[in-house]
C-alpha cells in the first residue's frame, strides 16, 4: 500500500473535503484526487463518499483511518524523535585510532564535554582496521590513504623526532652529523618484529641496528628517558619529556619527513550530523592539542 497516498487519505479524513486537506498539505487538489482513486483501486474498496458538501467514509474507510491514522502518527512521532536526537547530537560514536596518541585522548574528552549525550566507543590499534566490516564510524590514520572507498579528511601533519636523555649524550657525545648516530644504541618503532626501518634524517637515510624494536612509543619513549636508547617519537611525546630536561632533540638540523593525519569514514555512507560534528571538531582543535 502506497504510504503517501494513505498519508493523504488520512488528511482527507481529516480535512472532511478534498479541497480542504488539499490546501492543508499543499498539494494540488487534481493531484490530491487521482491519489485518492489509485489508492482505491489498489485496495479493490471505495473509502469514501463525496458530494458536494465534502466527503463522507464508507465503512472500509473508516477502518482504514482508525488503524492508519494512528500507524502514522507513531511514524510522526518516530521522525521526531530522530531529528530531535539530531538536533541534540544524541547517539554513538565507534572510533578507531593508534595507541600512544595521548593528546587526541584529550580532544575526545573535550568534544565529549562539549556533546555529554554521545556515547563514544574506542578501538585502538596499530592494524588498519576494516571500518565496515568492524562497525567504526571514523578512524584516525597516519600517512597517505589509499582507499578508493574511504573519503578522507586531512587534519594535520607534524615531525617525529630523534630524542636521546642527557645522560646518554654526554656518555656517547652529542652527534653532529648524521654519520655520528652509528655510535648510539638505537629503538626503531615497526608493527611487525624484525622489520627494518630507514630514518630520512633531512634529505640522508640512516638504517639503524636497533637493540629495541617495539610498536609501542610509549615503551620507546621510557627507554630513552631511562638513557639506553636514541629513539624517535612523535613530537606530542617528546615534547613534555623535553619540557621536563629528561630528554633532548638530536640533530634538529636534519629533521624526519612530515608525517599526515586524516579521519577517513566510508564513501558510501552519507556522515550522521554526530560524524561531521566530530570531523568538525577535531578540524577546529586538533593544534590546541597536538601542536602545543
């Protein structure tokens, strides 16, 4: 059964006229009419009566508008209990980001202080997750996106650093060229144990002989702080044990290659308003937090 045309049947009831319901839902009484008849002929009953002081139900009609009247007035009030959620930003959030990104930890408490009835679930990994297929909404990634499927949002770029305690430099010397870091004790960061990793120290590589290989920058970073390894880690984690004198940059003057953050979602879904309020979000206070 055609739903708009028994939406305006119901109107019709309503109205008590044609004319009338047509001039209350705006639609063109002609219109209005032939609807009305394809919904009779659909249903192999006449619904009403008209003359010319209006129209009056048949019995069909009448059981017609008792249960469709109130099946669309539940479909009303289900409308507006989505738009008004909308309107609230009421809902969930699946999130998908790395480990070790604690300053974007902040950013979705400040967005979550800033929409208390989202509801926000975090997955967080180094594998790049399917987003269908594991139910995210929005990922966090770093470096190019490749995924024809994926719409990409590009939020900021930064550099890693090469760090070293005090200790371990005034132990080994401070490095002056990019050929001096043979003599460090070396951390590398990689996913997958047993992976080589090349720094691009400016426009040079170095291949380090890690003593440390972890995906965990967090286990880097106490390594170095602790004065048994030059690592490199993201500047949010440098930066505060840099503060703090625990460690130093090494070799600022050959500076690693820039580093890109997106939000990716699927292609194919139109974003929910909660999905482009947390893209807008992160676009408005992501330096606050990751270049501070």
């Amino acid at each position: 059964m055609d739903l708009n045309a028994t939406k305006m049947f119901v109107a019709v009831a309503q109205a008590g006229s044609l004319s009338a319901a047509a001039e209350k839902i705006n639609v063109p009484l002609p219109t209005l009419s032939r609807r009305i008849r394809e919904l009779e002929r659909e249903l192999n009953v006449q619904l009403m009566e008209r003359s010319s002081q209006g129209i009056r139900l048949t019995s069909a009609g009448n059981r017609l508008y008792e249960q469709a009247s109130r099946a669309i007035e539940d479909l009303n009030e289900a409308q507006k209990s989505l738009m008004d959620d909308q309107i609230r930003l009421k809902g969930r959030l699946r999130l998908s980001m790395p480990p070790a990104f604690e300053p974007w930890w902040e950013l979705i408490g400040a967005f979550q202080a800033r929409y208390p009835e989202i509801d926000v679930s975090i997955f967080s990994t180094d594998r790049r997750v399917d987003l269908i297929q594991d139910g995210v909404d929005v990922a966090l990634r770093v470096g190019n996106i490749l995924h024809e499927s994926m719409v990409a949002r590009r939020i900021f770029t930064y550099r890693h650093l090469l760090v070293a305690s005090p200790a371990l430099l005034e132990h080994v010397g401070e490095p002056t060229s990019v050929a001096d870091l043979e003599k460090f004790p070396c951390a590398i960061w990689a996913a997958i144990p047993g992976t080589r990793r090349v720094w691009q120290t400016g426009e040079q590589l170095f291949e380090p002989k890690p003593v440390l290989v972890a995906n965990d920058y967090f286990l880097l970073c106490q390594r170095a702080v602790a004065g048994q390894v030059l690592t490199e880690l993201p500047p949010f984690l440098a930066k505060k044990e840099m503060a703090a004198g625990r460690l130093r940059a090494v070799l600022p003057a050959f500076p690693l290659p820039e580093q890109t953050l997106h939000l990716v979602y699927p292609s194919h879904r139109h974003p929910s308003s909660i999905i482009r309020a947390y893209l807008d979000f992160c676009q408005e206070q992501v330096t606050r937090y990751l270049d501070g």
